[in-house]
C-alpha cells in the first residue's frame, strides 16, 4: 500500500471520528437532562480516544489487524430512529449512538470489501471491529440499565 493511501485513509477515518466527537458534544449541549448531557460528553470522549488511537496509527512501522469477531447483540437493529432534540432521553441518547456506530461499522466494511490491497482492507477491518465493539458497550448498557428496568 503506497503511503499516500494509507494516509488518506487514515485522514478519512480521523475526520469521521472528529464529526462523531462534534456531533455528541453539539448534542450535550442541547439537551435539558443533565444525566444525559453527561452521558453524551462520556460518548464524545470515547470517539475523541478513538481518534487518538488513530491518529497513533501513522507512527506505528506496521498496520494494525483485526483480533476477532465481535458479538452483535442486535438490540440497535430493532429499535425506531431516535430524533435528537433538546428532550433526548439516556434511552434516547443510547439508541443513536448504536445505530451511530452501526453506520460507521458498515461503512468501513463496505470499504474493507471493495479494496483489493490486504493492508488497506485490514485497516478497514481494524476500524470496522473498533466501531463493532463502541456498538456492543452502548448495547450491553441498553441492555443492562433499559431493559432490565422494563
């Protein structure tokens, strides 16, 4: 994989987590709970840590791979879209981040499918598992705090 490439795709990705860190904290500052303003600030520190994992990627002499499958628990799969507005909910709040790093986990696995170099494909599958497991933390709360309370 040429340099160029491989910076271009790291680019890409550090910007895709920049705009997840934006749109959670522009978020937080709207809604009226504070419980879930500060839920939403804990959403964007986890992308901002993600972004500067990434960003530690272009030092690194060799091209992170993908560890293993990631469980799904699919409780994003079945829930209604969540508008965000200044009442969001921590039901709420839980329920766009998951269908969130959904999108960005199909993304990149769409682009892992599409690229014909093995190390880009494995930086696409690398970032892919690291929005699999965002999804799993945000489903294992749903499931834990929601669910169980209903």
């Amino acid at each position: 994989m040429s340099s160029n490439n491989f910076n271009t795709l790291l680019e890409f990705a550090i910007e895709q987590e920049q705009a997840a860190v934006d749109f959670y904290t522009d978020l937080a500052s709207k809604v009226k709970e504070p419980h879930v303003r500060e839920t939403l600030l804990e959403f964007a520190e986890q992308e901002r840590r993600h972004k500067v994992k990434l960003q530690a990627i272009r030092t690194r002499p060799e091209v992170p791979k993908p560890s293993g499958k990631i469980t799904d628990l699919q409780i994003g799969d079945y829930l209604v879209d969540i508008d965000p507005t200044p009442d969001l909910s921590f039901q709420g709040a839980l329920i766009i981040a998951m269908k969130k790093e959904k999108a960005a986990y199909r993304m990149y696995q769409d682009l892992a499918a599409y690229s014909d170099d093995p190390e880009l494909r494995d930086v696409f599958l690398f970032l892919a598992q690291e929005e699999a497991n965002h999804k799993l933390s945000f489903e294992i709360q749903y499931d834990d705090i929601i669910l169980q309370e209903n």
